[in-house]
C-alpha cells in the first residue's frame, strides 16, 4: 500500500493534497502488470508564465470587414504572429445569439445597436491557439476604440467606428472557454501539435 500526498504552505497556513485516491488505480494496475513501484518519486514542479502556456481564444470578424472583404488580409496578422486557426466557421448570427453572446453588455446603451450591427451580415468565427494566445489576440486587435488603436492593429488598420471595429476577440481565460463552446464542439478544434514558428 502506498500514500502520496502534496503538503503545501499557503498564505503561512500548511495545507495537504492527498493523490491516494486519484493514484490508486495506477498502483493497482501496476501491481497487476507485476511491475514494481519504486520507493523514490521523483516530483517535478514548474510554475509556467504565460509566454510559456499554450491557450485557445475566440476570435470574430465582424460584418463591416467581412464587407470589406477583408477576412485574407485579416487572419493573416493572426497567422504571422504566431497564432494558428484550430477552427473555423462563417456564421450569420441570429438576435437571440447575439444577444445571448453579448449578454454581458445588456444594459449598455449601444447593447442594441450591436445586437442590429453584428446580425447585419454574415461574420467569420475562429478558435485562434497559441502561447499566450489571449493577450497576444488582443495585443493584434488593439484597442476598442479604433481612435485610439496604432497603426499595423487590425482595429487601426480596419475599424471605421467604435462600433464596427472590425474583430471581437476574448478578454481572459474565463470568458474564452465560454465563447469557444458557444461557437464549436471539441470535435471541432483541431488543435496543432507542434509550435508554427
Ligand atoms: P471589445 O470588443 O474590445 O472587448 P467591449 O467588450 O467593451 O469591447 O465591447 C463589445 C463591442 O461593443 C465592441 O467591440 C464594439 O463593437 C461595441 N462597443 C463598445 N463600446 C461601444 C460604444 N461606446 N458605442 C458603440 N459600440 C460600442
Ligand atoms: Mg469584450
């Protein structure tokens, strides 16, 4: 019988995991096999920064550069940062799904107007993945306000308004998980083995 356990300091307070129940199985099926478990575990652990963490991230063009025929020259920033397309669909949204996917800005005054704006024409959504993926998408976009967005952005180079700012993409880990299963099934993601660059 064997125990393994994690005991940790958190906030000054030590804490334990106990794995017993999680690596049971693997211990009996070793057991099983006549393999022997050794005594010494060798425990690797690594804090990863974000430039090292491979994310995916949700990524739309909108109506007013689908348009514009623009979708080429537009996921060509995304591809030439590093950034691949691990799924990808064109859509014309309906009210309700646009509304339940901007759910979060309901009660914002311009909520219908971007309700009317990105049921206007078809739009292109994709899974982007990456290290990092989710800063560096909206490091590409810039900023909301394409005003304020710098040139060689996708937003400063080809948003007309606030509004139609040409591409939506996820603000953090929570809300991408959320707008990837809104769009695509996991049978859907084809995710890349080996890093593009
Ligand atoms: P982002 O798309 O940069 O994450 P928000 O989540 O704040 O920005 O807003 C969602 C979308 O709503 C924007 O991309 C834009 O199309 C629209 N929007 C945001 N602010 C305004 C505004 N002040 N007036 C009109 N439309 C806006
Ligand atoms: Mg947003």
């Amino acid at each position: 019988m064997f125990s393994l356990q994690i005991h940790f300091v958190q906030e000054g307070e030590l804490g334990t995991i106990n794995l017993q129940g999680l690596c049971q199985p693997v211990f009996s099926q070793l057991e099983e096999d006549s393999l022997s478990i050794t005594t010494e575990i060798q425990v690797t652990m690594s804090h990863l920064s974000p430039s090292q963490v491979t994310e995916q991230t949700l990524s739309i063009i909108k109506p007013d550069a689908v348009e514009q025929n623009q979708i080429g020259n537009i996921i060509e920033y995304f591809e030439k940062e590093g950034l691949s397309i691990v799924a990808a669909k064109m859509v014309k949204l309906s009210h309700k799904q646009a509304a339940d996917f901007y759910a979060v800005h309901k009660e914002r005054p311009f909520f219908q107007e971007l309700i009317d704006f990105m049921t206007s024409g078809p739009v292109l959504v994709m899974a982007l993945e990456g290290v990092d993926a989710i800063n560096l998408n909206r490091r590409i976009m810039g900023p909301t306000d394409p005003s304020k967005a710098p040139a060689g952005t996708i937003r400063g180079d080809f948003a007309t308004s606030i509004e139609k700012n040409a591409i939506h993409g996820s603000d953090g880990p929570n809300t991408a998980k959320q707008e990837i299963k809104f769009f695509f099934k996991d049978t859907e993601i084809y995710h890349r083995t080996s890093s593009p660059l």
